[in-house]
C-alpha cells in the first residue's frame, strides 16, 4: 500500500496516500483511485453471501479521484 498520510480533500483525514488500481476477476472491468481515506474488511454473513469468500476488504477514496479505465 501507498504511505500513511494524516491530511486529506474536505477535512477527512487519509489513511493512505498513493495510487491503487483493481478491477473484476475476468478483467472486464478497471479502476484506478488516489488516497484512502476509510478501509476495513468484513466477515458478516451478508457480505461472505455476495462475494463468495470468508472476508471481503473496502476501502473509501474521493470520488474526483476514482475513475474507470
């Protein structure tokens, strides 16, 4: 992951500065985002239902700086 940081856009605080991209298992789909400023990870029955795995990871950025590739 990207560095910590402690400032952010908007008064939120970010966790991570950097840049980070992802996309879908088939590759269909790509994303590309600048800073964290939320992140975790769940294990609730409901999100372990949705994705099909034990635990799921999020994180929240910016929306100016999400965008699809």
């Amino acid at each position: 992951m990207g560095r910590k940081a402690h400032s952010g856009a908007g008064g939120a605080a970010m966790l991570y500065r950097g840049t980070y991209q992802g996309g879908c298992f088939c590759g269909a789909i790509r994303y590309a985002f600048l800073d964290v400023f939320v992140a975790g990870y769940c294990h609730c029955s409901i999100c372990r239902r949705m994705s099909g795995a034990p635990v799921i990871a999020w994180v929240n950025t910016p929306r100016a700086s999400f965008r699809v590739l």
